[in-house]
C-alpha cells in the first residue's frame, strides 16, 4: 500500500458540493492499494502512519506523533498514487488494485488507524471529490509497505 501523508491545520473532502469528511489538526492521508496488498499491509501502513513523528514537541523538534498530539486524520481514497510515468506522457495504473479490492483494503486501513485511537474520518470511495487542506510546515511524507 502506499500513503502520501500531510501534516495539516485541517482539511475537508466534498463530494458535490457537501462535505462528506473533514479533520481538525493532525493528517490528511490520501491512500492506494496495489495489486497483492492485504489486510496485514493495511494494518502495518496504519501503525506507520499513527506513530511517524511529524509532529514538533517543546522544543520545535519533530518528535511527537499523531497518537501523541492528540491528532484527527481524514483519509482518502487515491489510486493515482500508482501512477507509472515511466514511459510516455499518460499515466498507467495497471498496478493499482482492482476496485472492489482497493476499496476493501482502504476500509480496512481507514478502520485499523481509527483501532489505534485518532478519530478518523473518510472520503467516498470512487466518486469525484474535492480535497481541500491546509499543509502546515510544510510537511508532506511519502509511505510505503
């Protein structure tokens, strides 16, 4: 699985005009499961996710994580994050999971981070949405299991 995280001041996702997930400060995670990704992926990238120290302390150091500070994260759905540019101009996704699969396993990493105590909010899975945040730092941390 793959997972581009955000360090925000807040973030909101819309889907035709209503907001349908939105965070206060902690992380906005956009989210793609790859062919052959399971539950334990989902899980590991979960834990990753709610321990990385992104966060400063007393002392402005980056040392304090999302479970530490108390944080809230909004998690999307982003199979664009398979994106091969390889070759030519047009992106290829052929390693993205198939949807029915990526949504599971979306679900299943979006559950797994909310287990492990921030409160959790989502997109919708597949439709059209507009994300819109406030990147604080800047602070953006590409994961991968």
């Amino acid at each position: 699985m793959r997972a581009l995280i955000q360090r925000v001041t807040g973030a909101r996702v819309e889907v035709a005009g209503e907001v349908v997930g939105q965070c206060g400060p902690g992380l906005m995670i956009l989210v793609c499961a790859m062919q052959g990704d399971t539950e334990a992926e989902a899980e590991k990238l979960a834990a990753k996710t709610a321990k990385l120290r992104i966060f400063n302390d007393d002392a402005g150091k980056m040392n304090r994580s999302l479970l530490d500070v108390g944080g809230e994260a909004l998690v999307v759905s982003q199979f664009t994050l398979a994106a091969d540019t390889r070759s030519g101009n047009r992106p290829g996704f052929s390693t993205a999971a198939p949807p029915d699969e990526g949504e599971r396993l979306y679900e299943h990493y979006a559950r797994a981070l909310a287990a492990l105590g921030p409160k959790v909010e989502t997109g919708c899975f597949g439709a059209e949405m507009a994300v819109s945040l406030t990147n604080d730092g800047p602070i953006t941390i590409w994961l991968e299991t």
